[in-house]
C-alpha cells in the first residue's frame, strides 16, 4: 500500500528527519487499513440530525485586528519554522 520511497518523500516535505523509513511502512499501512475498516462500516444510511438555529440567535462575526505575530508567541520558534516534539517507535 505505502511504500518506503513514499514515506522518504513526505518526510522531506515535511521537513521531517526520518533514519529509517521501512519502520514507518508498516504503521502507515495499519493506519490505513483501520481507515478501510471505518469506511467499511456502513454509516452511510445514517442519518444525522442536527438542531435547527436561527441566525438572529448567531453571534455577531466582527473583525478583531491582531497586531503582534502570532508565531513570534509560540513555543519552540525559530526563524520560520515551530519545533514539534520527536515521533516515537
């Protein structure tokens, strides 16, 4: 289904440093082997119903101005990139 040289792909795109890509094959593959598990479970007759809300009871949508840059505000900020926490085995 996935295949190493695709996990190396999305990595680098991700700027994700990966050493070993054939370890990741097989957890993306039982990842989407769930998702075939979900989609085959039939819900699409479901039907979801959702309460009705006039649009008089909505909040007001304003515009807030932000003058400080968010991403200066965040933890683990360099340049212009955030650090995000290692993925574990």
């Amino acid at each position: 289904m996935v295949t190493e040289e695709e996990i190396e792909h999305v990595s680098k795109l991700m700027r994700i440093d990966v050493d070993d890509h054939k370890k990741y094959v097989e957890k993306v593959n039982m990842m989407i082997s769930y998702f075939d598990i979900l989609d085959s479970a039939g819900v699409d007759s479901e039907e979801i119903t959702m309460p009705e809300t006039s649009i008089s009871n909505l909040r007001k949508d304003e515009y807030i101005a932000y003058d400080d840059k968010l991403i200066e505000k965040l933890n683990h900020y360099k340049g212009t990139y955030v650090r995000a926490p290692k993925m574990s085995s």
